[in-house]
C-alpha cells in the first residue's frame, strides 16, 4: 500500500503531539518546529520569521533536534524524520522540483 504524503500530513501531526517517546525527550517549543518543519513543510526562511531568528541559526538547531531525536527515540523514528527533512532540504536547494514522498507500509519490523 503506498500513502502520499499530503494524505500522511495528518497522521503525522497527530503522531507528533502524541508520541511519548517525543514528549519525553522534547520540550513543546521542540516540538512545534519539528511540526512546522516536517508536517507544515516550512523553510529555514519562513521558520526564522516565525521564531524570530536567522535561518543559519534555525538550521542548526533543527539538526541538534535531529541529533537528540536520534539517541532518545527508536531508530526508525530518527530515520524517517531526517529522510523527509533531507527531502525537503533538496526540494529548498532545487534539486528537486517538489517533495513526492511514497510511503510503503508493506515493511514489517520486529522488535
């Protein structure tokens, strides 16, 4: 079964201000710029005039998020947020014309 991503969107808000493991590990400020980075698909410009920074600053502290999302939550979750944040640096750099991400979910991991 492949799931488009504008049809994921709401799945994952809702998985973002859900998940525990998140929570734990994430203040709410964390957690609302990784929801407007990942779900709203906002760039580092528009995430700057938002909070007020500068999108250098924005950046790197989206990647130390990533980094503390990395050691504090499963793998898998790690792996997914930095693939659709990669997919969505490329489409800021015009490498690609616009993120089309598939999602399969025919995958089964074991824990």
């Amino acid at each position: 079964m492949k799931i488009d991503r504008q049809q994921l969107n709401p799945i994952l808000s809702q998985w973002i201000k859900w998940d525990k493991d998140l929570a734990a590990c994430l203040r709410d400020i964390q957690l609302k710029l990784l929801y407007d980075r990942i779900v709203q698909g906002m760039n580092y410009t528009d995430l700057a005039k938002t909070y007020q920074s500068t999108p250098k600053l924005i950046q790197e502290i989206f990647h130390a998020l990533l980094l503390r999302i990395e050691r504090h939550c499963p793998k898998q979750t790690s792996a997914l947020l930095k693939e659709l944040n990669a997919e969505l640096e490329a489409a800021e750099n015009g490498k690609r014309k616009a993120v089309q991400t598939v999602f399969e979910f025919d995958r089964i991991f074991l824990n």
